[in-house]
C-alpha cells in the first residue's frame, strides 16, 4: 500500500483535466500575454514533450497580473508599454526552468483596447515597443498581434470547451475519444468590448457572424460576435456622455447611478477621449475642463440612462441583438467570465444569496448594502449586464438559469490566452493564418480521473496495446484492488478528496 501511494501522491495536489502522472519527461514550456483594455496578465502554459500524434496535454502552469494599465493606455508614451512588461516577465524566468528558456515561446495577444485605436502610427508604435522588451528576454519571441473581435470571441469558446473535455478526452483504457458532446457557449466582458460565441444549427441569416470549423473530425457552426465600445470601462464613459448631455453640459451633474452622497471629479478629456463617443464630442471644450458628478441613486434612472446607449429598434435580420446586429436563437448552456463574473461574485457574495432570475439580477444591483466606495461602479455594472443579457442577447427568465458565472475551471483561467498557445505554439507559424483553421486545431489533453481522492492517469494506448489479450482481464482485477486499496488508504489518513467536476450552476 505504501508504494501504491508515494506512486500516487504526485498526483493528489492536481485536479481533474491536470497533466498526467504517467508521463516524467521534461515539460515544454509556452508564455502568453493577454494584453487586454484595462489590463495585461501573462500566462506560462505547459505540456509534456512525449506527444502521441502530436497530442499536447497543455495546461496553465503560472500567471502574472501586469501592474498598470492595459497597453493602448500608453498610447501617447509607448517606451511605458514595454517597461510595463518586465515585472511579469521576470518572474517567468523564475517560474520557468533555466535549461527550457531559448525555447520557450513567447506571445502577445492584444484585444478590443488596442483596436480602439485610431490612430495606426500609434498602434504600431506601442507593439513596436512591447515587441522589443519581449525580445530582450531569453525566450523565443513569436510576435505580438492585435486579435480581431471574432478571433478574441472564438478563442475564447474553444478555451471554456476545452477545459470541459467537450471535444474529445481521455478514456479508462487509454484511448483518445471524440464523444461529441453538446458544446458551451461563451460570454466574455472585457474593459472595452463584449463577446457572445455558440454552437448554432440554424442557418446563418449573415454569414459574417459564421465560423465553421473542424476540431477532432467533428464540424462545428459557431456564431460570433464582438461588441466594441460595450466593454466596461467604455460603457461607463458613454453613460457619463449620457448624463451631461440630458443635463445640457453643466459643470455638475446628477448621477442616478452613483450612491447618494457619493460625488467624483472627471476632466472632459477623460471622457471624450474615447473613440466611442468622439463623434458627439461637442466643439470649443477643453479637454481640462472638470466636470462633478453627484450621486443621487435612482435605479430607474439609471437604468433608462443605460438603455440609451443601445438600439434595441434597428435591425434588417428576422431576429437581433442591438444595434442592428444580427444574432440567432440562444441554444444551450452558457459560461460567462472576465468582468460577468466580478460583477455577479460581488452581489452574491454581498446579498448571501444567488443570482438565478433577471429579477433577482435587477433587484440586486438596485439594493446593495456595502461600503459606498464599491458601490460606485458594481451598480452601474449589474444593471448593464441586466440589460445586456436580457434586452440585448434575448435571455429570460428559463434560459438566463443556463448561464453558468465562473472566473476559471479547476484552476484554469477562462481566457482566451489558452486556446491561443496551442494556436501559435502548435502550428507552422509560416503558414497564412488565413490558411489554418482559426482555433485551436490540436487534439485536447486527458481527463485524470480520481480515485479515493487521488487523480492520476492511466498508461498510454501504446503500452496497453502491447499487452497480450490474455492478460487484460487479469491486469484490469489487478488494477481494480490497487484502486481499492489506494481509496481504503486514503480514507484510514484523511485525506480531503479532489473534487468532482461540478454542474454549469455550481451553488
């Protein structure tokens, strides 16, 4: 018994869908950097070297959170954006085997901030500049590329399908299967835009939201769709735009959002900096001019302010979002993450209880009890994403329950960045990308499963294989009461088990 378990106990800290044990040969090693609107945090990834048909079993080894601002908010100073990196990168050289260093590849990914810009001598600038720093380290430098809306929401769908083995897994016999199991549908809420991305059978009324796809001999109709300028951080700046403008540009300005007694301060150029309201910036304003805002919480108002940045009315489609954006029937489960989740986790966490009706939803960014300081921007947020999810993607009162809130899965980030390292580390980088598929296109890794709180994996198809037939049932008994004996054991010490793999409505 004790050999069974110091053979096991590699295993006992992972988690389902982690690397197997079988397996000891030296990781490869892969960086990411989710350079996002508000943010930028870098990602190591991982997978064995020893591949079965080109089979990588990648999975998230560290992360690093960028201190400051996303990377289009050095727009006006580049050489920032750069220096802004080498904390993170840094810290990957530690995380990272010195031996493994020169051949670690290393990525930039930008999103919905960076295609804010309008101006292009900027946006090169600024990768020019992340681009050098990245290149001064003792990785492998692969490139740094402003993703589109619809490669961000893809990648994005096939990270949070991955992670849940829904296009091909591990069995108890070592073998690769392919169940085709209904997939999940993804809902991303960065700083700067929103994506919506899910399976669909229907035909497609604009086929500019359709990607086909073929992951592991199975066809998949995906739509897509990024709403830039419905990220957060934009969102809040188009309600303010909102609000100045109803109230004829005073230099005060009622808030209903905002709690009462609660005022801030905001220069014009903080506000109409933006590309998203630029059009309607008003002439002969000056960008230092400040403008307060005073709270005076009223939900309705600020709801009605909220519907005003949308059009529920445009559409030339059978069916709609908003803004005359063609959307087909919601179909299936969903996982909301990124900015879905803090907003929810926070009511949730300050009301006790949980979120699973629109009307629950809408109550609770109504009635908040918390210190007024973080209540500033959650009750704008939860009455956006209200409406966002109700008014603008058509969910209700039976399919907002298949919306499953999570900020990752058994210790996985739910970011795009996932699906993105198979993406650029797996594929011939000589190759057009308009030529590849536009996800990922390799075959996922193994479940571990667990057994009396241990997870660990069995042994390859090749080595089973090679066994003689005769020997199979034999072999299967002989696993079976190392099975026990490994869950009597762990039982007799107390170890916690690993937990089992939860519903998409986890409590």
């Amino acid at each position: 018994t004790r050999s069974i378990r110091s053979w096991l106990k590699p295993c006992a800290q992972q988690r389902v869908n982690r690397l197997a044990c079988v397996h000891r040969s030296a990781p490869i090693y892969g960086i990411v950097i989710d350079a996002g609107s508000s943010r930028s945090t870098l990602f190591v990834y991982k997978w064995p070297s020893s591949r079965e048909n080109n089979t990588g079993i990648v999975s998230q080894h560290s992360s690093c959170r960028v201190k400051g601002s996303g990377i289009s908010g050095y727009a006006n100073n580049p050489g920032n954006a750069g220096r802004s990196l080498k904390t993170c990168l840094e810290q990957a050289l530690h995380d990272i085997p010195e031996s493994s260093h020169k051949q670690t590849p290393l990525y930039l990914g930008a999103t919905a901030g960076m295609r804010l810009l309008t101006d292009s001598k900027a946006e090169e600038n600024v990768l020019t500049a992340v681009a050098d720093t990245m290149r001064s380290y003792r990785f492998d430098f692969r490139g740094a590329k402003v993703l589109t809306g619809q490669e961000e929401g893809l990648f994005g769908w096939v990270t949070v399908n991955y992670l849940q083995e829904n296009f091909i897994k591990y069995n108890w016999i070592g073998q690769w299967i392919k169940p085709r199991k209904r997939t999940v549908g993804a809902m991303d809420f960065g700083g700067a835009s929103t994506q919506l991305t899910f399976e669909t059978t229907k035909s497609m009324e604009n086929p500019n939201s359709l990607m086909v796809l073929k992951l592991y001999e199975h066809e998949y109709k995906v739509y897509t769709h990024s709403y830039l300028c419905y990220g957060r951080d934009q969102v809040m700046k188009k309600v303010m735009f909102q609000m100045m403008k109803k109230q004829q540009f005073g230099p005060q300005v009622m808030n209903p959002c905002m709690p009462t007694g609660y005022q801030t301060n905001r220069t014009l150029g903080f506000i109409y900096n933006s590309p998203c309201i630029k059009e309607e910036r008003p002439t002969n304003i000056s960008d230092s001019s400040i403008v307060t805002f005073i709270g005076s919480s009223n939900p309705t108002k600020c709801k009605n302010y909220l519907q005003e940045i949308f059009d529920f009315q445009s559409c030339n489609f059978s069916k709609c979002s908003f803004n005359g954006i063609y959307q087909p029937r919601l179909t299936g489960d969903f996982m909301a993450f990124s900015a879905f989740y803090y907003t929810i986790n926070f009511l949730k966490t300050t009301l006790k209880k949980d979120i699973t009706t629109p009307h629950e939803l809408e109550e609770a960014a109504k009635t908040p009890t918390v210190k007024i300081e973080r209540l500033v921007d959650y009750c704008t947020t939860s009455l956006y994403i209200h409406i966002l999810t109700i008014e603008g993607y058509k969910f209700n009162n039976e399919t907002f329950k298949n919306i499953s809130f999570q900020i990752n899965w058994f210790g996985e980030s739910l970011s795009y960045s996932l699906c993105l390292s198979i993406e650029v580390f797996y594929t011939d980088l000589s190759t057009p990308s308009a030529q590849r598929d536009p996800a990922c296109s390799m075959p996922l890794r193994p479940a571990c499963p667990t057994i009396g709180g241990w997870t660990f994996s069995l042994s390859v198809p090749a080595l089973w294989n090679s066994i003689p037939l005769s020997l199979h049932f034999a072999l299967s008994v002989a696993f079976f009461k190392a099975c026990l004996k490994t869950l009597l054991f762990n039982c007799a010490f107390g170890h916690p088990p690993t937990p089992t793999l939860p519903d998409l409505h986890p409590s």
